[in-house]
C-alpha cells in the first residue's frame, strides 16, 4: 500500500466491458499501471482510510497494487486493475476557436459540469472554484477533445477573461491547481467578506 498526493498522479478516464457493452468510469494512473477508484474518506478520517487501504492490500494478497491518493479535502484508495484500458483518444479534429466560450462556461457551471465547491489547502479556503485536472477530463469527455485540445481551450478561457487561477500564480495546467469562472468571482468576495466579519465578532 502507498500514500502519495494527487500531484504524483495522472487521472484519466478508463473503458471496461460488462454484460457485452462498453463503460466509461474515473480512472488514475501511476507507474505505468491502471487504477480505479473503491473508496473516499474524508480529510480527518486519515487513520480510517490507511486502515481500509491496508486491508484491501491484505485482501487481495498483494496481487493488485493498493494506492492511497491524499487530495485537498479527502483521501481516495485506488487500486490497481488490470481489465481497464484508457479511453482512446482518437477524437475528430475540433477547431476550439469555433466554440463558443459563453455557451460553454455556462454549461460547465450547470448540472452535469464541474464540480464548484469552497476548498481547502495550506489552511486557507478558496470559494466557489474547480479544479484543472477535473476540467481537462470534462473537456475530453463532453466536447471529445484531445488532451491537448483540452489544454489549449483552458488556457483560451483564461486569455479570454472567463476563468482565473484563484490566486493568479498559474497558467492552465492539467494539474491539481484551483480555478475560478469570474462569473462566480463576486459571490466568492461576499464568502470571504462575511467569514471575515463573523471571525472579527466572535
């Protein structure tokens, strides 16, 4: 069993086959091996969660490589599985200066897009942002882009005003680093400001 952090991974999607038909599901890799995901835990349930990967190692006698991946605010336990493949990428050439980038944030921000959520890191809290890895394999996934297509068009969002590292430190990376949509700016200041005053009057 490993403990690493979501930067030493690559996450991806993964195809399998049941009942006679192909799936799709959240996939990760790490050492030219292929993992899916088997349970999440909370930030402080770590001591639950190194339990649970040790005894799936232990379940399955070492066969399959059990990783314990620690994210901003959880721990996932992946382990290794050999009868997935990664999703081609054999994708039609999509011209991404065609799309329509409003059309496409307001999609993103709506049911079935990103996931936008106040985070964690280093003891500070980010309101209402997402995350770049997650938005790559959204980009993959829903427009069939390629992963570098993907890139390009996160990096065409920020050039074009719609979304922001939260602290501009970072370009659009396939990485876990933290974004924002403008859009969502506003509402994310009045979080902050009221945590503010709450913590100031208590």
């Amino acid at each position: 069993m490993l403990l690493v952090t979501a930067e030493q991974v690559k996450y991806c999607q993964v195809t399998y086959h049941k009942n006679n038909q192909r799936h799709i599901t959240e996939g990760m890799s790490y050492g030219n091996k292929l993992f899916t995901k088997i349970n999440s835990f909370p930030k402080p349930e770590k001591h639950t969660a190194i339990e649970r990967a040790k005894f799936v190692s232990v379940e399955n006698k070492g066969y399959y490589l059990v990783i314990l991946v620690e994210e901003t605010d959880k721990y996932d336990i992946w382990q290794e599985n050999d009868h997935v493949k990664i999703k081609s990428s054999s994708q039609p050439n999509i011209n991404i200066a065609h799309i329509n980038l409003e059309e496409l944030v307001t999609k993103m921000r709506n049911v079935g897009g990103i996931r936008i959520e106040d985070r964690r890191h280093k003891l500070r809290t980010y309101h209402r942002c997402f995350v770049g890895k997650e938005v790559v394999a959204w980009l993959i996934e829903n427009l069939k882009l390629s992963h570098n297509q993907a890139i390009l068009l996160g990096q065409k969002l920020m050039d074009e005003k719609w979304i922001h590292h939260v602290t501009n430190d970072h370009k659009f990376k396939d990485e876990y680093l933290f974004y924002r949509f403008y859009w969502d700016e506003k509402s994310a200041n009045q979080l902050l400001n009221g945590n503010a005053i709450k913590k100031y009057f208590s």
